[in-house]
C-alpha cells in the first residue's frame, strides 16, 4: 500500500467520521485513477448521501446529481463523450433505493461507466434510517425494533441482483475492514476502470463500509461489525467478469 | 423584542447532553408555567464541530425560537465559546465550564460565571453529568428558571432509565448550584 | 419525556404525527429528508402501536403512489417530505388531485433550487398554491405558525381531505419542524361533516363494480367535463375554506404579512410596532390556497401599503398584490436559500416604510 496522496484527491481534511469507510474508498478511487493516469479525463458524479461533498476532495471533474439519479446522468455524460473516464459513487440508499431503476437500466444497457457503491446498510447523511441493505434485526432510527424481513422485506443484495444482467461487464463486493481487504478492493476499484478504458461496459464494485456514527459504534467495533456481521450477509467476491 | 423574553444557547461537543439540557431548561420552564421554545441544531450543522441547542423563554408569545443573539449561554467546550462570544447580546451573561475552557471571555460586557462543570461531575463519579452541574450553575446564576422546577425536569427526564440516573444528575445539578452561590 | 404538565413538548414534526394519528391516520409512506426526518422516525414506533401502517418507501415517487392506493381503500393517509422529496412526488399528487383521492402531504420546506441546503426556506409557495405537477388542479394549502397551530391545523387537513376529497398540504418548513413549544393535545373532533365514502374500491361483492381514474377520453369532451367538475369544487373551497389571523389591522396605515414562521416572527415584530404607537397591522393567511384575499381588499381602504416578509426571494407576495388590487403599494422583504428573518430585522423594514406611510 502506498501512503502518499493520491494526485487526484486534494489535500484538504474531509468532513468524514473518524472510521468511516468512505475516506478509505475515495483514497482507492484516487489511486486507480492516478493509477491509470486518466485524472484530466475523469468525470465523477457525486451522490446525495454522506459523499455530497466529493467535490471538495477529488481533484477532477464532478457533476452533483440528483438523490439517485447518478447512473443516469452517467450515462448523458458518458453517451456525449465516450472517451471520458466516467464513474459514479453512490450509497445505498441513493443507489438500491430511490435511483433503483436508474441502477438497473444504466447496467441492463451496458453502459461503459463505472460504479463505486458504498454499503454501509445504512443512511449515514439523513441521520442513521433503515436502508435497502440494513440487515435483518439490524435496528435503525425507522427500524426501532429491528428489520422485519416480513414487514420490510430482507436486505437487497445488489451485485447478485445485477449479475443476471447481459450488459454488465464486471460485479464485485469488497469491503475496508481489514487492511488486506483494502488491497483487494483497490485492485478491483482498478480493474473496473480498467474495464471501462477497455469498452468493455458497465462495472460495478460494491464496498462493504463501516459507518461508526449510525451503527453507534466505536470505530473498531464499527470494523468488526463489517467482518462478522456484513460479510455472512454480503459474502466477498467476484460475481461477474466478462474477462 | 419583547422585554421578558430571554434567549439561551446550550453548546458543547455532541455528546455532551447539550440537547438534554435544553429539553431539562425548557420543561423546567414549563413546570414554572412560562412560554418556552426550544430547537436544536440538526443535520450537517452537528458534524464535525458542536451541537447546540436554543431555548426562548418569555412571559409573551415567542415569535422566534431562532436565536442569533443569545442573551446567555451555556458553554461547555472551548470551540463553543470561541463561537458564541462574538455574537452575543451586549451585557449578556456566559456560564462557562472553566475544566475544559482554558481561556478567559475576552468581552468586558459579558457577565462570566466560571464553573468547574466537569471536575464537579468527575467526584460525583461521572463525567457524563457535566451538563447538569453546568445547568446548575445556570440556575444559580442567572435565576432564570426554579431549582425545584429543574430538580422536577431532571426527575422527569432520567426516571424511565433509572434511579440511580435521576439521583446522580440531581446530586450533579445541585453541586452547580452550590457551586455558583456558596 | 413527560413534561410534568399535562401539555406535550415535542418537535413539530413529531407534534404532526401525533396529530395525524389522533385524527385516525392510519396509512403512513414516507422516505428520509432532513429537516423531517423524525415524522417517518416517529411513525416507525407510533404506527403500529395505533394500529396502523408505516412504510419506509423506496423514494419519495414510491411513497406519494402508495398513499394513492390506500386512500382509495379509504384509509386516512398520509405522506411527509421536505422540497426535493415534494418535488419528486408531483407526478402522484397530480394522479391523486385528478382522481379525487384525499389524502394529507406535508412539507417542512428547506432551502432549494436543487439539492438546496437543509436550513428552513419558503421558497415551494408557487409549487404548493399554483400546482406543483401537471395540469389544471388544486391542493388545499394549509400554513400552520406554531406547534399548537400545527396540531390543530393536521387534524383539520383530514377532515378538509376527506370533505372534498382532495389531497391536502401542510406547508410548514424546517424550524417548525424542528421546534418545540408546550402543545396542548386537544382531542380529535372533525371540523365539518365528513361524507360517507361511498367511492372506495374493497372489492365489489353486493354492488357495481367501481373505477378510480384520471383518465378520460373518451366521449371528446369527458376530460373538460371533468375539469369543469373539479373546478366548481375549487370554487366551493375558495368559498369555504379562505382563513387569515388578523392583528391590528383595523385602522392600521401599513400592513404586514406573512405565512407559516415568517408570520410568527413578523407578528413580534407588528407588536413591537404598537408599543411604539405606530399604526402597523398583520394579515397571516392560514389557507395559502385558497387565499384568502377578503382581508387585504378591506385593509386596502385604510393601508398606505402592504408589506410581505418570507423566506424566499417573494412568492406570495404575488397573491397579496392580487388580492389587494393593486390598490396600494406592496413593499417585499425576504431572502432565500436558507435565511431567517427575526424580529428586529422585519421591525427595522416596518419603521423605514412607516415614515413613508405617513
Ligand atoms: C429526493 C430526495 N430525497 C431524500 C433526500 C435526503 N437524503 C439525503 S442523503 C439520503 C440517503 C443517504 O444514505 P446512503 O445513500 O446510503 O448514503 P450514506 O449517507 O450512507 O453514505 C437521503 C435519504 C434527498 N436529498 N433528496
Ligand atoms: S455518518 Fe456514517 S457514512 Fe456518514 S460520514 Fe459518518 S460514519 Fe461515514
């Protein structure tokens, strides 16, 4: 693992909890990107969740979309010029909730975009409500009882949901609880770019994070939580590759 | 605007009971039988720096529970009086909790009252109970709300989590009490 | 918390739902927004233990659709967003309005265009009273000032709802939202005669099969006839329903107004005024649709001018210099995007135009 700042994150302090997931992902984007030297082409679109303001921290173009509607806008962008790098990052909520037809439609198309999806089970910027991802007896603040598979249904499983779909080039689920699965979900942040300079459509990476503040843990149980709770839930590994 | 109305800002780290001791004020307020509002900082306001609460109490009709000049305040971190001093009221009056503030209140119209809050609450055994020695030292200070009104309110809030709750915040409002008027 | 008195102390937005559910709510979609997040939060809890149904929805268009297939069971219903949920929802609510159905839909407006911020704003007025989705229909309006107001006013919206079966908006914004104020839970009782639902589809044993639509096409002229139809029932509630609070306006020489929190904060400042001996005078409209334009035109007679305050860069303003007719000058102060009137601000405004009432 290097340390050094990425070229395309700016040196500047975010507004993340301490132990949140989402600084160590931006730093993985930033690497790959860096990585792949394709920073001047890169246009991101920052989500409505927690990571509204990536616009302060990555160092390339970002568009701030609608709550959901990234892979769409994605995909205005990307159809008007191909040759740009164009990723989204979205949350749960944003991404397997209110924008879940934008999801499904942009990867049914194949459209040569990336996705980096966040899944903290959780709303982390409205202030910790259940989400499309909240597991089973998990309690949240509209969960006060625990999710109810029967009154909520059970946790939505997105890169199984998605791997039924042609278009989709490359489905992963990683997570950042450990310093080893760091490395493996930089390498696959990587590869799906590297899918997308390669044309070869829609990739998706989906990051298990921690989200200390809501879960109401300290940010070492917040990492536990990940390894033994999320990963029996949202097991790890490759669910599609078009190689 | 109008003359009974006073304008009170509780802030600190979140996590110090701020919102706690806004609802305690504000109740106690009511038991006195006065008109009150409270709000809350929420949201994006609350990351990183410090929560705070407002509470309006007045004899009238409160036209605004937004308040961007209190009259008090309850300070009980030093990144909440670096924030509030510079707009309070001219000759309002800070509750200051001297265990965590290590600088004076540069304002010469300001009425200060130091308070060990966090010290106090330390010996009592709980450093959680901060605010309510700060609380009581509001109290005592400022006169603006009954003590047995606030030893009611601190009943209130705590009996349905335990006895031994409702007794150490009480011990810790009484000790601000003391603390300022002895 | 218990209060020790018998009065409730609780946030507008949880004052709201308890509202709801004591007026018999019994239908609840919503999706997480701040500045309103403790109404799904609260329901989550209180819905079931009323009976009741809470559902987190997928988003705001989700949850607007549901409430259009509980309220044509005829279940009480509600829904709550802030500015961009509301926005997301105006597809549904012109489905609802189009196709009669009642239902309730609150709005603790936040700061907009866009993703805005998440201070308070009045700047969803024109959305609320002109619209909001397409075509030529109506919500009833209502703006509610303090937390006993909103108690009050949610109860009523149900009734209203259920009286001209139409859809029905609180429009509040995110400091009454997020206040609390003593509120004296004063019991349901319906503010006007409720009709029998004798539309609702629960399947048609014993009777003719029912449709709930808002599509007409054919004969040609269906969908005017329609129109017609939904507009005369305007005209009932614009008969019906208009209500303003007025202070002082009796031989006032300027007079303000305002909605909602701006009314609130402006009436502190119309007193202040008084103390001081200036004739100055409030019309707060409570129905913002339909407006009620009576009081300004009777104001008119005697007023030099008129002054609105909102938080928006001036909406309503529009309705006042309408129902006033033009008649005396309308004079505007307000901001946008998140900015707070207080008293002595709005006072400041009333002397300057008082010197030139003179
Ligand atoms: C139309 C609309 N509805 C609701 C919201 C409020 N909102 C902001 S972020 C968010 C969800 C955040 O959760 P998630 O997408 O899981 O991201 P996280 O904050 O956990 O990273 C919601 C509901 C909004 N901004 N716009
Ligand atoms: S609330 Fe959760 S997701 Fe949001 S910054 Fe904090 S830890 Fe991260």
């Amino acid at each position: 693992m290097r340390f050094a700042r990425p070229e395309t994150l700016y040196d500047v302090p975010t507004h993340y909890c301490s132990g949140c997931g989402h600084g160590i992902t931006h730093r993985l984007v930033a690497q790959a990107i860096d990585d792949l030297g394709v920073r001047e082409r890169v246009i991101a679109t920052a989500p409505v969740g927690c990571a509204v303001l990536m616009y302060d921290y990555f160092n390339c173009d970002v568009i701030e979309c609608a709550h959901g509607r990234s892979p769409a806008a994605a995909t205005g962008l990307k159809r008007c010029l191909p040759d740009r790098i164009v990723f989204t990052y979205q949350g749960d909520g944003d991404l397997a909730a209110i924008g879940t037809a934008e999801t499904i439609h942009a990867a049914n198309r194949g459209e040569n975009i990336t996705v980096v999806f966040i899944n903290n089970a959780i709303y982390g910027m409205t202030g910790g409500q259940m989400a499309p991802t909240t597991m089973i007896d998990q309690v949240t603040t509209t969960t006060p009882h625990g999710r109810d598979a029967r009154l909520q249904g059970p946790p939505i499983r997105v890169c199984e949901l998605l791997s039924s779909l042609d278009g989709v080039a490359y489905l992963e689920r990683v997570a950042v609880s450990t310093p080893r699965d760091v490395i493996q979900a930089g390498r696959a942040i990587k590869k799906a770019f590297q899918y997308q300079l390669d044309g070869k459509g829609f990739s998706l990476v989906e990051v298990l994070s921690m989200c200390p503040t809501d879960w109401k843990l300290p940010p070492v149980k917040a990492a536990e939580f990940v390894n033994e709770k999320m990963k029996r839930v949202f097991p790890l590994g490759v669910y599609k590759d078009k190689g | 605007m109008n003359d009974s109305e006073t304008r009170i800002v509780i802030a600190g780290f979140g996590g110090q009971g701020v919102v706690l001791t806004g609802n305690v004020i504000a109740r106690a307020a009511m038991i006195d039988g006065r008109n009150v509002t409270l709000m809350v900082s929420y949201g994006a306001e609350m990351r990183g720096g410090t929560a705070n609460a407002t509470v309006v109490l007045s004899d009238g009709p409160i036209a605004s529970p937004y308040v961007e000049t209190p009259d008090v305040a309850i300070v009980l971190n030093r990144p909440s009086l670096d924030r509030f001093e510079p707009v309070m009221a001219p000759n309002g009056h800070v509750i200051v909790n001297r265990s965590l503030i290590d600088r004076d209140v540069e304002r010469e119209d300001l009425t200060v009252t130091s308070v060990e809050a966090t010290s106090i609450a330390h010996e009592l055994g709980n450093v959680r109970a901060t605010n309510m020695v700060a609380m009581g030292a509001f109290a005592g200070a400022t006169k603006l709300v009954g003590a047995e009104a606030l030893a009611e309110a601190v009943r209130l809030a705590f009996q349905e989590k335990s006895a031994k709750l409702v007794e150490l915040n009480t011990r810790a409002l009484h000790a601000g009490l003391d603390a300022v008027t002895s | 918390m218990k209060t020790g008195t018998e009065k409730l102390f609780m946030k507008g937005n949880e004052v709201m739902s308890e509202a709801a559910i004591r007026a018999g709510c019994r239908f609840f979609a919503g999706y997480p927004i701040t500045p309103q997040n403790e109404v799904p939060e609260y329901m989550s809890h209180r819905m079931p233990e009323a009976g009741g149904i809470f559902v987190q929805a997928e988003s705001e268009l989700a949850a607007i659709n549901m409430l259009f297939g509980a309220s044509a069971t005829g279940a009480r219903c509600m829904t709550s967003s802030s500015s961009p949920g509301i926005s997301l929802k105006q597809e549904g609510i012109s489905y609802i309005a189009g196709a009669e159905l009642p239902c309730v839909i609150a709005n603790m407006q936040r700061g907009g265009p866009g993703l805005g911020n998440i201070r308070a704003s009045q700047g969803d007025y024109f959305q609320a009273t002109k619209g909001g989705g397409h075509g030529d229909y109506h919500l009833i309006v209502l703006a509610p000032s303090t937390c006993q107001e909103l108690w009050t006013l949610t109860m009523n919206a149900f009734d209203y709802a259920d009286r001209f079966r139409n859809p029905v908006m609180i429009l509040g914004d995110g400091i009454l939202g997020q206040m609390a104020e003593p509120v004296e839970p004063t019991p349901y009782e319906p503010v006007c005669e409720l009709p029998d639902k004798d539309w609702i589809l629960d399947g048609c044993k014993g009777r003719e099969p029912r449709v709930i639509r808002s599509l007409y096409l054919r004969p040609a002229e269906a969908l005017a006839e329609h129109n017609r139809h939904l507009h005369a029932k305007y005209d009932r509630i614009r008969h019906a329903l208009p209500r303003a609070e007025e202070i002082a306006v009796d031989d006032a020489r300027l007079v303000v107004s305002a909605y909602g929190m701006t009314a609130r904060i402006a009436g502190g400042a119309v007193h202040e005024a008084r103390r001081r001996g200036m004739k100055v005078g409030l019309i707060r409209p409570i129905t913002v649709w339909p407006f009620p334009e009576e009081p300004f035109l009777r104001a008119a007679e005697h007023a030099r001018q008129f002054l609105v305050c909102e938080m928006s860069e001036g909406q309503m303003i529009e309705d006042v210099r309408l129902a006033c007719q033009y008649r005396r000058p309308v004079a505007f102060y307000g901001q946008g995007g998140g900015w707070y009137p207080t008293p002595e601000k709005i006072f400041e405004r009333i002397a300057v135009l008082y010197e030139e009432c003179r």
